[in-house]
C-alpha cells in the first residue's frame, strides 16, 4: 500500500522506491520479516499506484486527446487498483508466512 500511495505522490515507481525502500528494509528488520519480500511488496504496489498517478494520467490525456477526461479515467482506473493492490497485499502476506 505504502508504493501505492508513494507512486501516487510521487508519479514515479523508481521514485516511490527510492522514498519508501530504506524504511521497507527497517521494518523488515524490526518485525523478522525478510525485507527483499518487503522491498518487493512495495515496488510491486508502486507499479499499481502508476494507474491512478495524476501525472500518467495527464500524459495519457495529452497524448490521446480528449481534453478534460482525466477525472473518468481516473474513476475507471481506481477500481483496478484497488483490485490489484489487494491482489498483491495478500500474495505478499502468503509468501512471507510460507518462506
């Protein structure tokens, strides 16, 4: 969830990793978690947040065109995010309790 909302912010996956990695591998640490499951988690989930990422979308509207549908685009793309966000959040949770 934390590259989610990072990527949202940020616009960028490598951004939000950048931001949020260091505190992934410290929270790995501290739970006895393995961090590059962490780590992976949260680049998993900043590729996700690129679906809702205000400034790909305005990309994707600069380059198709339809001028000022960037708000149905956006309430179109949640609804996947949300979808694969949670995907994600329970593989994640699986393969830290399994390995």
């Amino acid at each position: 969830m934390v590259g989610i909302i990072g990527t949202f912010v940020t616009g960028s996956t490598t951004s939000s990793g950048i931001l949020f990695a260091k505190m992934q591998t410290e929270v790995a640490a501290q739970i006895g978690a393995d961090a590059v499951h962490l780590v992976a988690a949260n680049m998993a989930g900043g590729a996700i947040g690129k679906l809702i990422s205000p400034q790909s979308i305005a990309v994707a509207i600069a380059a198709i065109g339809p001028s000022g549908a960037d708000g149905k685009i956006m309430s179109q793309t949640v609804k996947y995010c949300i979808l694969f966000g949670l995907i994600v959040c329970v593989l994640s949770y699986l393969s830290a309790v399994l390995i």
